[in-house]
C-alpha cells in the first residue's frame, strides 16, 4: 500500500458482526456498573438524609410555631 493511500480493508459481514456484539456487550456492562455506583451512592445520601430530615424537620416546624406574628388587631382569628 502507498503512502497516503486512504483505502481500508473490507471487514468480513461474520467478523463486522462480531465487533458490534462485543462492543454492545462491553457497553451494557459498563453502563450496569455505573447504575449500580450511582444506586450505592444514592442510597448512602438517602440513609443520611433520612436520619436527619425527620429530626430537622421536627425542629423546623416547632420553631415555625413559634415564630408566627400575632394577627392585627382587629381581625378575628
């Protein structure tokens, strides 16, 4: 072959086949690792979140309660 020549080499229908099915292959597998890395991922901000939500959550509308303006007066409550 020359140089510069540009031409490429036909690949086998079996062979072409092959490739795609690999590289389907190795696509699916990585994408499953990267669904299972976010899944542990969620799941420890979640397992967090959750114990500090229900905690904060009660403070906040304890303090909420406390915080409210009386009314003007004048208009019944």
């Amino acid at each position: 072959m020359a140089p510069g020549n540009n031409s490429k080499k036909a690949v086998p229908p079996a062979e072409k086949k092959q490739q795609l099915d690999d590289d389907d292959r190795m696509i699916r597998r990585q994408t499953e690792e990267f669904n299972e890395w976010v899944m542990q991922k969620g799941k420890q901000k979640k397992r967090r979140r959750s114990i500090v939500s229900p905690i904060l959550g009660a403070v906040l509308k304890f303090h909420k309660d406390d915080d409210m303006d009386p009314p003007p007066p004048g208009v019944a409550s």
